[in-house]
C-alpha cells in the first residue's frame, strides 16, 4: 500500500496495486532513479515479472491466510460462506 499527501491539491492518495504504485512513482519523481529499466523490453519484462507475483503467487498465499482466518474462526467464515 502507498499512501502519500497531494502537495498541490491537499488530498491523499492511496494505491494497492505494485503496478499502479509503481507506474505512479515513475511518472511523480521522473528526476529520480527509475524503478523500472529504461530498455522498452526490459522494462516489459520487468513489469511482466510483477504481475507473475500479483497472480501467480500471491492468490496462493491468499488460499493459506484464508485457511488460518477459518481455522482461528472455529469455522465461522466458511460457515457464513455456505450460508450464502
């Protein structure tokens, strides 16, 4: 999660998305390092790997914290699922 204060309009942004804050970071402090390669492939791949995280990986560890909730619930939350 980023969260930072908007200078110019007093506001807060908030993004939890890697790509979305990453993508922010680059286009707010383009004076500043990059993140991500300046090589148009590289930086495909760069993002490519990203995503392989978000969708690859982090469901799985999603199903484990679900099982724990369930788990540290006695039930509770797959209980109030079937019920639906």
């Amino acid at each position: 999660l980023l969260e930072c204060s908007d200078v110019l309009t007093g506001g807060t942004i908030r993004l939890g998305q890697s790509i979305a804050i990453i993508d922010f970071l680059e286009e707010a402090f383009p004076l500043r390092k990059s993140l991500l390669p300046k090589n148009l492939v590289e930086r495909a791949i760069a993002r490519q790997m990203a995503e392989i995280i978000n969708s690859g990986t982090q469901p799985l560890q999603n199903i484990f914290s679900l099982r724990d909730f369930e788990m540290r619930s006695s039930g509770a939350i797959n209980a109030a699922e079937e019920a639906k």
